[in-house]
C-alpha cells in the first residue's frame, strides 16, 4: 500500500473517532450499535484497518445518523 492511502486511512480513522465522540459512544457501544468487532474498530480508528469494507462504512453511516459527509470529509 503506498503511503497516499496509508494518510487517507488516518484520516479515515480520524473522521470516524471524532464522531463516536461526539455521539458520546465508547467504541464498546459502537461495537454493539455497528455490529463490527471493538478490536477492528480500533485498528480503524488508528488508520491500521486496511482491509476497510463498504458494508463497514455503511454500517458506521447508520449509526451516526447519515453523516457519510463527515465519515469521509478530507478525504
């Protein structure tokens, strides 16, 4: 992976751990509203998630009320 994808995954991670802040989640209750494992959440929100899937993203939409534009703002 080159390291254009590796800052847009940060970012991703970034965007992502903002919202479940700001949704006031712990990523244990994020575990539970997304249904994607606590651990791959973390790698996530480190940037580390590189096998990142759609359904993923779709799900975290979900959660955070239809907010896609914040999920991938900077990107």
């Amino acid at each position: 992976m080159n390291k254009k994808m590796k800052i847009k995954f940060k970012l991703l991670g970034k965007n992502i751990k903002e919202l479940r802040e700001k949704y006031n989640l712990s990523l244990n209750e994020l575990s539970i509203k997304s249904g994607i494992r606590k651990r791959y959440l973390q790698k996530i929100e480190s940037g580390t998630a590189y096998g990142f899937k759609i359904s993923h993203l779709d799900k975290l939409t979900m959660v955070f009320d239809g907010n896609l534009k914040d999920i991938l703002k900077d990107l």
